[in-house]
C-alpha cells in the first residue's frame, strides 16, 4: 500500500488518542424489551405474512410471546420481555395506561420453557433441487442483468449453491428469553389489544427486586403505528403498481415478494441494489435505517408508490401470483433511569433501561380477488354469513403457493 493511502490512517489514529473519550455506559441490572408492531393482513385476517408457515397451514395461532416478530391475522402486537438480574426469573407486574384496554396491568411470567426460534424446517430431500429468480427494483421494466439465478441442491443434508447475491439482515437484537426472564404474553395473559388501543402513558413495572424507580412514560413515538393502507393495481404479467399513503412515524419502507412459478421461486425486492429481501423484515435501528436509505436498500419516507416491473410475475391461477411483504419502519424509544450526566467525569450507575421497538407491517396475495376470501374486521364488507368456508378457502390457496417450496 502506498504511503500517502497510510498517512491519513495514521492521522485520524493520532487525533482519536488525542480526544476526551467517554466510557462505556454500564449494563443496567434491569432491561425492559418492548416490541410493537401493526399488521394488516389484505383479505385474509388469521393467515399473516411470510411468518409461522404451520400456524397459518395448521389452524389458529396460539397467543404467546413473541407475538410481534411474526404477525398473523391483522391487528395490535405488542411483547414484553423483562430480564431481572437481581431476581430471575420471578413474576413481576406491568401497569399500563387505561387506553391499552387490557385492565389495570398485565402479568410478567417465566417461560414455562425457554422460548426459542421456531424451527421453520422439512424434510430435506437429498438431491432435491431448486432455481430461485432474484429480482429487485421498482418500475415498469425489468433491469439489465436481472434476474440473478441461483441454483439450490441438496447434498449430504446441506444447501450448494451456485450463484450468489447480497443478502443483508436487519441487526440480531432480539430477545431470546430464557427461565430467568418474565414475560408478557404468557399462558396466563393472552388477550390482544383491540383495535384503537394506545401504549401512551405511564407504565410501571413491580415485583420482588424490581425498585420503585422502575416507571416511565410512553409517548407517541413509542405507541402503535397506523396500518399500511396497501392498494394494488393490474395484473400481475403486466406489473402491478403498489401504492399507499404516508405512514405516521415511517422512517423508511420495504416490500418483497415470494412466488413460486413452476419449479421456480421468484423473489423479488423493492431495493434498488441486488439483494434477496426477506432478512430485512424486521425491526431496524435508526443507524441500519439511514445507511439503507441512501444506499437505496430501503424505499424513503416519502415514498407512496412502487411498481413490479412487467414479466417477473404471471397471472394468478388458483395460488395466485405471489405473497407480498411489507414493512414500515417505525422509531425506536430508549428509556434509562437515572439518566446519564452531562459530565463524563461523574459517576454513574444507571438502575434500569427500556428498549421500544415499533414497526407497521402488511402482507397480501399478489393476484387475486380477495373480496371473498375473508375480510379485515375492521372492513365494512366483511360478510358474517360465512367467515369459516372462506377462511378455509384462503388457508387452501396458500397451501398450493408454498407446496414444493
């Protein structure tokens, strides 16, 4: 490497060592994890996004934590997660504001078992191929060099590849409990909030080792977000146009979209990079979000339309065109008691800290007429004669999508 490509490396080393540096703010003994999310499922109310694959196929989901990283049916999600290193594992108590519509406050229980990822797995045929077509970027015509095909073997129980793309995910920071935290939902408390309901007020956590200090307050930011307002236009051959109205508290968007047509999977991703879509349908932090935004990952704030471009989808048959996923990510609120002092040189040991993450998510067959297949309850055509052949129906249809996949 040359020497003046050295010199400005050296450089910045010099000053950093020459700047008053801060020290790391200490673990707090008391972490409170929120997790807030709106969903809105078009047309098919108890089937969700690209979640839980045997909840939507199997039957009803069952209500437990976590609830917000995987909605199904459309409404208000909301986790918390206490980890109490001064008492493990013990039940604690959350009061929350009269407008959530749960009561007075909710319990916080252990994990009857630590809660792990579900596993999302099959059986793995060996030698069982699969071509997957990645396409990215919205407009009316498909760009140069796309799609990137990817061929997918399996050999000796493990995925070959041939072929690469980006492949970004959102940041892991999730909660994975185990008995020494207390949740909520839990097997006691599983009702969800109605739509309506609001996060915003005083909040206030007891229980044995939890001090008294442990209450705040939530404002807007941290309250659910509004419902993406999803519309689609056209058939898919010919490219449909999605469209939707600005979402309040929207920092950035992200739309994918699944199909399989014929012995391929298509994936196809609003970003205006190459990349395969689905890590990025998760809660993100404001640094990921403003990089991804002028990196053109993620669509910006004031963005209201994307279209597919013409000839990546067919026409919908019985499965329809595809599944679609869409994510608006909303802000994140940290809470810590007693605040941090202005002056670095003074002590500090802060007592409790609260993580709130919020998003507003929307799921939709591509392709198809949904004004019989089910509808969101808060939809006046919602017809009440015969909500249970419908939902089978939906639940039919979504099986023939992802059979083979």
């Amino acid at each position: 490497m040359s020497s003046h490509r050295l010199l400005p490396a050296a450089l910045a080393a010099c000053l950093l060592l020459t700047l008053p540096t801060r020290a790391a703010a200490p673990a707090a003994p008391i972490q409170v994890f929120i997790d807030v999310d709106t969903h809105r499922m078009a047309g098919m109310p108890d089937m969700g996004a690209l979640g839980r694959f045997a909840g939507m196929l199997g039957g009803k989901q069952d209500l437990g934590y976590p609830d917000a990283r995987s909605a199904g049916a459309s409404g208000l999600y909301f986790d918390i997660a206490l980890h109490n290193t001064l008492a493990p594992g013990l039940p604690a108590q959350q009061a929350i504001p009269t407008g959530l519509g749960l009561g007075d406050a909710l319990p916080l229980l252990p994990p009857t078992r630590a809660t792990l990822p579900e596993s999302q797995g099959g059986q793995q045929v060996e030698g069982a191929e699969v071509r997957m077509l990645v396409y990215w970027g919205c407009g009316a015509a498909i760009r140069p060099g796309q799609p990137r095909v990817i061929q997918v073997r399996m050999r000796n129980g493990m995925p070959e590849a041939s072929g690469t793309i980006e492949a970004r995910r959102a940041p892991d920071r999730d909660v994975r409990p185990d008995p020494s935290y207390a949740l909520w939902p839990n097997q006691k408390a599983r009702k969800r909030a109605e739509r309506g309901a609001s996060l915003q007020g005083e909040h206030r956590i007891t229980g044995q080792g939890v001090p008294e200090s442990l209450k705040f307050t939530l404002g807007p930011q941290a309250d659910f977000m509004p419902d993406i307002a999803l519309q689609q236009q056209g058939a898919p051959a010919d490219g449909i146009v999605l469209s939707w109205q600005p979402v309040a508290r929207a920092g950035a968007y992200f739309i994918n979209v699944m199909a399989k047509q014929g012995n391929d999977m298509v994936l196809w991703s609003s970003a205006e990079v190459p990349d395969m879509g689905s890590g990025l349908m998760d809660f993100l932090p404001g640094g990921s979000l403003e990089r991804w935004v002028k990196e053109k990952v993620l669509l910006g704030a004031e963005t209201t339309r994307c279209q597919i471009p013409k000839g990546i989808l067919k026409d919908g048959g019985e499965t329809g065109a595809g599944l679609l996923s869409m994510i608006a990510y909303g802000p994140e609120t940290n809470l810590v008691w007693p605040p941090r002092p202005a002056d670095p040189k003074q002590p500090w040991t802060p007592e409790w800290n609260v993580r709130v993450r919020t998003k507003s998510t929307a799921s939709a067959m591509l392709g198809m007429d949904l004004s019989g297949a089910g509808q969101d309850p808060q939809s006046p055509a919602s017809d009440p004669n015969q909500p249970a052949e419908k939902e089978s129906t939906g639940k039919k249809l979504l099986r023939g999508l992802l059979k083979g996949l």
